[in-house]
C-alpha cells in the first residue's frame, strides 16, 4: 500500500488523445499493490496486480470491502476494529439470503424408522437386502428387526438409552439398526479392528450395558461387566425370534430421541462421540431422497456402518423400495468394480476420492459404462481432475461433490457435478466448489470475530439448522465452545457448529472448501493454507493426490510437498514446482516436491497424514 500525496491530473497534450495503459505483469514489482493519489475533492485508488494469480472479481471484491471498511469506520469513529464489517448492509442481506439452504418440511413429522416400515407394508415381497446368494425380503427385514425390538424393549431398553453394535456389514447388522432404532434406543456403531483400547474407551463413554455382536468379532469385545448378544446367531434362530411378539412394541421414538451415537476421531486422540437425533437423520434423509437419490435401484455399501458416509447407503434404498446390496468379503472395491462392470443394476454409491482412484485402478482400460449411478463423493476434497475422469467412464452417471462433518448429521452442502462439467469445462479449475446449502441448513463464512466475509475471503464455516446434531456425548465444555448461539440471530438456526474449516464463496454463488483451520502454516512471518497449494496439484492430471506440510522451526521453516503420480518419471517433481511458481507468490512454493506411489489409508478410507 502506497500513498501519493503529490498532486495527480489528467495528463492533457494539445492535438493528442491520452489513454492510460495498464502495466504489463513482468514490469510490476509485486503480486498486488494499492497506491492511494490525493486531490483536491477525494482519492484515487489504482489497484495493480499480477492476472496470474488474482482475477478482476477477486479485485473487485477487494475494492468493495475497502469501501465498506472506510464508511464503517467514518460512521462508527469510535467502534472497535474488530466490530467492523467489510460488506455493506445490503450487501450483507445478500450474503445472508446465499447463505440459507431452501425451506422444506413435507414428509419430515416421520422418521426414518417408521418409513421404513411403512415402506415394507406397501412391498412386502419385494428384495430388500442382498448379500451374495443370500437375502431378505421388505417383510422378512420388518418382521425380524420388529421381534429384535420386542427383545430389547422386554430387556427395558428404550429411548434414552444405547446398545452398542460390533458387527461387519451384514443382513443381520441392518436388522440390528432397525431393531435398536425401532425400540427407542440409540445405536453406537463400534469398529471392527478398532483396537481394544479404543473400544474400551467407546463402551465406557457410552455407558453401553449390552452390545449386539457378530460371533466372528467376540474376541475383540472387552465383555468385562458386558452383556453380549451374538447377534448372528439370534436373528438367523427363528425359535428365538418367536418368543417376541412384534405386535407387543413400544411407541414409535420421538423427533428429539438419539437415533445413534457416531464416534469421531479427537484432536487429543481420544474419540468423542457425536449425537444424532432422529429429527437430523430424518430431516438429512428427506433431503437426499428428493435431490440426489434419483431413479436407482438401490445402494452398494462400501464403507463400515461406523462412519457417517456409509448413512444414505444403509437407509436411503429401504425408504424408497429399493435394494441395499452389502459386500461379502473383506474387499468391497473388488465387487464394486465387478457390479459395476456388469451393469445390472443402477446404485446409489458413496465413495471417498481414494475410493473412486481405487474404483478407476480397478476397472483400468474401460472406456464406458453405460449403467446410470449416482456417486456422492466426499470425506476429503474431490480433485476436480478425478471427478472429469470418473464421468468419462461413467457418461449416463450422475455425480455430486458432498461436503459434511458428522456434527452436521451426514451433510450440509452439496455440488452437481455432473451438470457442471456438461455445461462445457475449458479449464479445470484448482477445487471443486462443495456447493450451496442443503434444504433447511443455514452455512456463514465468518472471520475470528463472527462477522460475514465478502466473497473470496476465506474463514471458518458455520454450520446450522434442522440437521445439526444435539452436541457431543458426555462432553458438556467441549460442546457449549463448538455449538454457539448464533451471532446473527436467525430462528431457523438458533445454534450453529463452528466446524473449524475453511470455505469461501465464490463469485458464482457456491462455497469452496480450502482446508482446515488448525491447518494453517506460518513459513517467514505469512500464512498460509496447505490446501490452496495441494489443490493446485490435484488440478494438474499427473498426480493424483497431494499433501503440503511444513518442516523445520523458525526462520528455518519450510513448505514440502508429496505427490501421488508416476515415480519413475524424474522431471515430475520438478516440473510441478515450476507450474506452482508460475501461479503462486514465491513463500508459497514449496521448496521440493516429492513423487509417491501410495499413502497408508485410515480405517474409514481417508488420508491418514499422521503415518
């Protein structure tokens, strides 16, 4: 910023027209500056800036908030900086109004529970789970999870309560899901492979009493003071089931009742369990049914049910009379890539970006698949070269980029990918946008001090509305500092989640997702975002994935960069740190780049940087 206090003119020369002439890129002296002229009736503000790397929008948006910032402080002299606002008011009520997702409430006074047996009233016949060469029917699924409900009811399990649920994807877990949700209970989904420390943690946190387990896992359960139910054996022993009588069941769980319990990983290593009510998953659950599920025959579980993404598989096909199709192995990707190849039916497919590069590796030279999916990709950040990939083989197929913590109960943001690329694409971009807000969901881009930020000004991302979930469980601090009130008042949302990533709206009206908040990096007095620089590697075709992170303390600190791409190719790594000083501001380019084959992966399919 520099300010010229010598006077400034129009320079006028007889018989000659004069036009000013922007500097060309090289002949600037920094990426973006502001010089300040003084007249006699105001100032002049000329902005300079590299194309490369700022665009007009972005410079536009960098004017307005300056003008707003200079009226706030002229008419507010005495308020603290910190109070002030880089939008004008009515630029605000417009960012206000992007911000609320639409407001819907048809079908959302029913629970997931109950649609799912009034689903199997209208099909009883018809196939609803299927697992290798076995399977049940709508009314088989309804009969045994109603008898399961009758037996935990009798053992006075209700709402308030909940059952722990160790088990891999089976038919016996969905009767099991059903069953504890149709008792009033919550269910606590627990890890297969967890880790006996781990699980301990779980079952004490939850004050779990009785876990329904399948045998081949009862080695894993501490089963100290534990009441076990072998959960495989009893649902397959029909003499078992008939001693409860599904006509004996209490009444249908209230909107405010848990319907599970999801534990997530802690900053502190500890996990902390996230609270779902029936009115989130019900309302989540409505959303999805009416905006993504589309015409498919059913879902393909792939991820454990001890993730939220693994939510809209397990429940989204029974409430509509579709299949859920459960793997039979320890290698979900295997059959996936078998199913898909075939192309007998169409599915509702969750994924993490490591799973659709897993999917494509898999399915290798194909060209073209007919069959009409749904992908809803999320967990991570969707490369958008990926994502362009994926449509290529799957041309009739429909993709979303989703975007979500649990705390938000599944999701709260959502991208049609698939429209975005057929409009026509002439460059990829470096992120994909996470999208605009779901029905009844609120999402504000704030600064440190909850105020708005103008697009293209990242900040944190809260979350609000009906699918928020009701906090953490046994938690009360940790809860009382994530969920606030929320500072802009709205009887929509009276509490939000400050999910602690960052996001930016762009300036077609969707959010992008930049990374995460305790990600930040310090490198010579700048901050930084990792996630700006990774996805500028993601966009380029050659890798498949980055990471940047820091090394070093100090002044000695710096930024290195890892690559998923082709190893054997010498000049990779080289190659992408020229393209990334060429868009870049020289402290953000990391000071090597190194080419990997793969990256350990965490129990739920993502990234694990900590390995």
């Amino acid at each position: 910023l520099v300010l010229q206090n010598f006077e400034h003119g129009e320079l006028e020369l007889p018989g000659l027209t004069v036009e000013n002439i922007d500097l060309a890129d090289n002949l600037l002296r920094f990426d973006l500056d502001l010089t300040v002229f003084e007249r006699d009736d105001g100032l002049i503000l000329q902005w300079h800036y590299k194309k490369a790397l700022f665009n007009a929008a972005s410079i536009e948006a960098m004017a307005d908030a300056l003008t707003a910032l200079s009226d706030a402080v002229l008419n507010n002299p005495q308020c603290p900086i910190a109070e002030l606002s880089l939008l004008a008011p009515s630029q605000q009520q417009v960012l206000l109004q992007l911000s609320h997702g639409p407001l819907h409430s048809d079908q959302r006074q029913h629970s997931v529970v109950e649609r799912f047996f009034t689903s199997a009233s209208r099909q009883p016949q018809s196939l609803a789970l299927a697992q290798g060469g076995a399977g049940l029917s709508y009314q088989q699924l309804a009969t045994k999870a109603a008898r399961v409900a009758a037996y935990l009811a009798e053992q006075e399990f209700g709402p308030g309560q909940r059952i722990g649920l160790l088990c891999q994807p089976s038919l016996a877990l969905h009767i099991a899901l059903l069953g504890i949700m149709r008792s009033g209970a919550a269910y606590v989904p627990l890890p297969a492979g967890g880790g006996a420390q781990r699980l301990q943690h779980m079952i004490d946190d939850a004050g779990l009493e009785l876990v329904l387990v399948e045998s081949a896992l009862l080695g894993e359960l501490p089963v100290a003071g534990l009441d076990v139910l072998l959960l495989d054996e009893a649902v397959s022993d029909e003499a078992w089931l008939a001693e409860y009588d599904e006509a004996e069941l209490p009444a249908l769980p209230q909107a405010d009742d848990l319907a599970y319990v999801i534990y997530t990983s802690g900053s502190t290593g500890t996990p902390k369990g996230v609270m779902v009510s029936h009115r989130g998953l019900t309302d989540y659950c409505a959303y999805a049914l009416g905006e993504y599920y589309g015409e498919v025959d059913g879902s393909l579980v792939v991820t454990a049910h001890a993730f939220d993404i693994t939510v809209p598989s397990l429940y989204l096909p029974l409430l509509n009379g579709g299949v859920v199709e459960l793997p039979g192995s320890d290698d979900p990707l295997s059959l996936l890539a078998q199913r898909l190849s075939a192309g007998e039916r169409n599915y509702l497919l969750r994924l993490t970006p490591l799973h659709v590069q897993g999917l494509l590796s898999l399915l290798g030279d194909t060209t073209e698949l007919t069959a009409a999916h749904v992908f809803v990709v999320g967990g991570e950040a969707f490369p958008p070269a990926l994502a362009q990939t994926l449509q290529q083989v799957f041309p009739h197929s429909q993709i979303y980029n989703h975007y979500g913590p649990s705390e938000a109960v599944v999701g709260c943001a959502l991208f049609d990918v698939s429209g975005w690329l057929r409009a026509g694409v002439e460059r990829l971009p470096a992120r994909l946008p996470i999208g605009r807000p779901m029905a009844n969901t609120v999402l504000y881009v704030v600064d440190e001090n909850a105020q708005l930020l103008p697009p293209g000004v990242p900040g944190e991302l809260l979350i609000g509305g009906v699918g928020l979930s009701c906090g953490y469980l046994n938690r009360a601090e940790l809860t009382a500092a994530k969920f606030i009130a929320n500072p802009f008042a709205d009887e929509r949302a009276p509490r939000v989640y400050r999910s602690g990533d960052l996001a930016r709206w762009n300036s077609a009206g969707e959010l992008e997702f930049i990374g995460r908040v305790d990600d930040q990096i310090k490198v010579r007095g700048y901050r930084i975002e990792p996630g700006e620089i990774e996805s500028l590697l993601k966009a380029d075709e050659r890798v498949g994935d980055a990471l940047v992170i820091a090394r070093g303390e100090g002044g000695d600190k710096r930024l290195l960069a890892y690559v998923l791409g082709d190893a054997d190719d010498e000049q990779l790594g080289a190659s992408l740190r020229t393209a990334l000083s060429q868009r870049l501001p020289s402290y953000m380019v990391p000071l090597a780049v190194q080419v990997l084959v793969t990256w350990p992966l965490n129990a739920n399919g993502k990234l694990d940087r900590r390995a």
